[in-house]
C-alpha cells in the first residue's frame, strides 16, 4: 500500500489547516465511477504507476408528404413550426417512452443506506468511538473519507480524519487518503491546501496515478504557480494522451492568466490528438474574447464554430449565450442576436431567412450510397443476421423490379399498435399508401406468411397485391435489405420504420460518412406516430432543414440545446440562437 510520512515536510498543524478523489476498494465503485467522470478519465486505458522516491512504492416523395401526412386538428397553417414533432426532435424518445404505457415499470433504484458524517473536526478519541460504530467495515478510514468525498464534506472535518490516521501510524497517511483530501480541496477551492498536498505529492513521488495529476492541475490553475500545472501536463505526456479534461483545464488556466498564445496552442495540440474538446472549452475561448476587436482572434472562434459544424456538435445553453454577447460586443461589428425557432417551411421565425436543406446533393448522395453499400452491406457482419446467399437473391430482386418510393420494415410497422392484429396492422399502412400510387416494398420474415391469431393468411396476400414484397429467412436482420432497397431505388425514395439505426452508422467510420448519413436519415426516414378513425395513419413530420452550424457570412444560425431538456445523441436541438449584422 502507497503510504507517505507527514514527518520531515510540513509540520502536521500547517497542513491541516483546511475532498477525496479515487476510491479504491471494490465497496465504493459508484464513488470511483463519479470522480474518473468527474475528471474526465472515463475512457483511459493507461496508468500511469505510482512510484515513490523511497522504498514506500505501493429519406417520402412529395406526393406522400402532400397526402399522407395527416395533421392534428389545429396544426394547419404553412408557417406551423414544428420544432418538437419529428422523428428525431430533441426530446422525443422521451416522449415517447413517457407516452408507451406497456412498457414495464421497474420502479426507482433503492436508496442507498446513508450515514450521519461529522459536521466538525473530531479528536482522536472522538474518532475512535466513530470508528466502533462501523466495526463491519474492513478499511474504515478510506470508507468514511469516500463517504465525505462522495458529500463534499468540510476540510477542516476531513483534515481531523487524516491527523488521526497520521497520529496512529507514526505520521504515515496512505496515498489514497492523501488523494481523496485533494479532491476536497479543488472541490472547495483551498488553493493553499492543494499547494501544500502539491508540495508533499512533488517530493515524495516520481509518477502519480492520472486522477491525482487532473486534481493538481485543476487545482494550480487558480494560483498564482499556475505555469506548474504545465508542467504536470508533459509529465502525462511521458506515459499517455493528456485527457481532454487536463487539456480543458491548462487553457482555462491560461486564459484566466491572460496567456492566450498558450491557450491557442494548447488547443490545437488537442485537435492534433484527435480529441474532441469540452464544450466549456470552447466557451472558454468566447467569454475571453468579449469586447476585443481583432480580427484574427475572431478569425479563430469563426474557426471553432465551423468545427461544431463539422462534427456535428451543439453547445449548451450558456454556451450559446456566450456565442451571442461575444458577438453583440465586438467594437464596430453591429451584430444583433436572438434566440428563437425554425418553422415547418424551413425559415426563421427571427430573421425569416432560409435554414440549409436536409436535401443530399447527387454527389452528396452517391457518396454515401457507396459507403453503406461497402461499409454495411458487405462489411457490416457484425450487425447482421444473413447469409450472402439471401443478400444476393435479394440484390437480384431489387433488379428486376422498378425504383421503390417508399420501402416498408414490415415487422417493425405490423407492431406499431401493440393492442391491434400485426398482419391488420401492415395492411392498414399498406392499403393507405397504395391509394397513392406509390411503388411500395414491403420487407418481412417467412413466419409472417404462416397463419396465426396475429397473422392472417388473407390479410398478408392483400399486403402482396398492393406491394413488392420480400420474405427473409427468420433468423435474418431487415436492415441491411431496408437500407440497400432505399439506397438502391434513388434519393426520392423513403422508408419506414422505428428502428434508429444507430448500429449501421456505428458502421461507418468517418465522421464525413456519419454525417451523411444522419442527414439523408431524417430527410427519408416515415415513422407512424398514430392511428386516427376510419384506420387513417399519421406519420411524423420530416423536417426540410438541416440541423447544423451555419453562416452566410453576414449571418450565422446555430442550434443549441436547452439546459432542462433531455436529448439523446440520435436527436437534434429544436432552439437556435440567430445572429445577423445591421445594416
């Protein structure tokens, strides 16, 4: 076990003059889970080993969206806005899921057994008769400073922890402890107590763990020894990538000193890692530059928008506040922002100028039909379930018929309403496209030809005489056909289906191709939100523009997304902060 000897150093009064990191033992993984998020260490793969100096080493057609798209009473109007009523809107799986009544309730977590901490320093004696209260516990001192960490706890009571475990171990407090105190005292602000753990930490060991050096560094940025963080930085260097999270903090540290070179610099060594930079990075970068006229320094956050942009990220709320006052102060720019929505017609309800089109270009398209032809179709095994014998008689089916307009996940659809008939279901869905003179395909599975209290046999031929259809083997997956059918027939061509597919994008493995992909997706993508009287079906609402960072040089419209709304990763923001020069 890692130990250290207060002895020598510091006298023990002056160091405890004031919460813990990285529980250790198997009893507290919940706390290590929260710090290694807390310090942005989820994924590392590398430790660093803990060496101490001495021995002590321890896509529908517009016909479809002209007449199959059926609206609530109240929602007509070319202007409607409909900014929470599509397939991937922020916020819409759950509302989904709040709305599907069949789902099981599991019911809350149970509630954790909690323990009364001190509120105050205790002596030693105190310390001992607490300690007899948890005599179930093997390792009560690292137990009961997680329990502090995990609450934040004062320093000053974490201290008194500490100064007994020294008194009783000849002035010797493990490295855990030692680690956890840190985190009190970053967490607490203590600039002076993380200096004097700094001060021990530096002269006792040669290589920390990666917790302890993103504490220290987060700790010293606040000082006026900030530079030493640097330091800290090329340390981890020496064995692995420094976190984003280290990264974050050396630029917030450099900012905050007014070394902005620094920042820059230490910014682009993060790109050149490949890692994707904290949001409160970026924002960094903004608050830092309001009420600055240069152009260069502006050229600069230009550049950071158009990366949100490209890898299709949003920023936060105060993100997109800090995008706005940075730009409204700006000396002699006269930009004017606002916070507002898009309409169904694909315009801003704030300055009425046009959103970019979900719509692919032909290029755009071929592009990306090549690459899921490649990387899914064919290479795509792992989310498969096929065999290339079936892929090829169903390539060879898709051949010889005409373009498809609208290709139909016949399973996925039978089960839209879990209380009605699947087979009735499908025919209903079927027999109101059909009326469109739409060229429909129907994927299915040979079990849903076989006659069952689901599965009428009279039901599935009317299906086959309004439809292309195509049965898989049963053990199939209908994804791979779905999206070739799709891809194959042109980029009119939509499909339909609940399934978000995010094992297929998981597929592609550049963010270009991604991109591609979940734009042509919600462009195409029908999904049935609900069945009206007379068996009419609804289908969600397909947004005509693009959910992304743009500009016409004198206007930039950027999606952002709210601070108490839950969006998942396959969503899109439905809020946008517009900005526009005055002319």
């Amino acid at each position: 076990m890692m130990t250290f000897c207060f002895t020598g150093i510091r006298s023990l009064p002056k160091f405890w003059k004031s919460n813990p990191y990285l529980s250790v033992g198997p009893g507290h993984s919940y706390f290590s889970l929260f710090l290694k998020d807390y310090c942005g260490l989820r994924n590392q793969q590398k430790w660093f080993s803990l060496k101490a100096v001495s021995p002590q080493n321890t896509k529908a057609v517009n016909l479809l969206i002209a007449k199959a798209r059926y609206l609530r009473k109240g929602d007509e109007g070319s202007n409607q806005v409909f900014s929470d009523s599509h397939l991937f809107a922020a916020g819409a799986a759950k509302k989904r899921s709040q709305m599907n009544t069949h789902r099981e309730d599991h019911g809350l977590p149970p509630v954790r057994n909690t323990i009364q901490l001190p509120t105050r320093p205790l002596n030693s004696e105190e310390w001992d008769k607490f300690k007899e209260d948890f005599k179930g516990k093997a390792n009560f001192e690292s137990w009961i400073i997680s329990q502090m960490a995990h609450c934040h706890s004062s320093i000053d009571v974490a201290k008194s922890l500490l100064a007994w475990v020294a008194a009783k171990n000849n002035g010797i407090v493990g490295y855990d402890l030692l680690v956890k105190y840190l985190y009190l005292c970053v967490f607490h602000k203590h600039i002076s107590e993380v200096i004097d753990v700094y001060e021990i930490m530096k002269a006792r060991y040669k290589r920390l763990e990666p917790g302890g050096y993103t504490l220290l560094i987060q700790g010293l940025i606040h000082s006026d020894r900030w530079k030493e963080a640097l330091l800290l930085l090329e340390d981890i260097k020496k064995v692995m990538i420094p976190s984003k999270k280290n990264y974050n903090d050396c630029i917030e540290g450099a900012l905050l000193h007014q070394d902005v070179n620094l920042a820059w610099n230490l910014y682009q060594e993060l790109l050149g890692h490949n890692l994707i930079p904290m949001l409160k990075t970026l924002k960094a970068f903004f608050d830092f530059g309001k009420n600055i006229k240069d152009d260069q320094y502006s050229n600069k956050l230009f550049d950071i928008l158009l990366y949100l942009r490209n890898n299709h990220l949003y920023p936060g709320e105060s993100f997109a506040h800090s995008i706005k006052t940075w730009f409204e102060s700006v000396p002699g720019e006269q930009w004017k922002g606002q916070f507002t929505t898009i309409q169904g017609s694909g315009q801003c309800s704030g300055c009425g100028k046009t959103i970019e089109s979900l719509h692919l270009s032909p290029e755009e398209y071929e592009f990306l039909k090549e690459k899921i032809m490649r990387d899914v179709i064919d290479g795509g095994d792992q989310y498969k379930k096929t065999t290339p014998q079936e892929l090829e008689r169903f390539q060879n089916f898709v051949k010889c018929c005409p373009p498809f307009d609208i290709v139909i996940d016949g399973l996925n659809v039978a089960k839209t309403f879990p209380k009605a008939r699947e087979s009735q279901v499908l025919l209903h869905v079927v027999s109101q496209l059909a009326k469109q003179n739409l060229q429909l395909l129907v994927l299915g599975r040979k079990h849903m030809l076989t006659q069952h209290s689901r599965w009428r046999k009279d039901e599935m031929k009317k299906v086959q005489k309004q439809a292309s259809c195509f049965f898989a083997d049963n053990i199939s997956a209908d994804d791979p056909f779905l999206l070739y059918a799709t891809l194959h027939s042109g980029n009119h061509c939509k499909f339909i289906t609940k399934d978000l597919m995010r094992d297929h994008k998981a597929c592609l493995h550049d963010a270009k191709t991604q991109r591609l992909f979940f734009k042509w997706q919600q462009g195409h993508q029908l999904a049935i939100i609900n069945r009206l009287p007379g068996s009419k079906i609804t289908f969600q609402h397909i947004p005509s523009y693009d959910t992304v960072v743009q500009t016409t040089g004198d206007s930039w419209h950027i999606p952002y997304d709210e601070d108490l709304l839950e969006r998942y990763s396959y969503e899109v923001p439905t809020k946008w902060l517009c900005l526009h020069r005055k002319t």
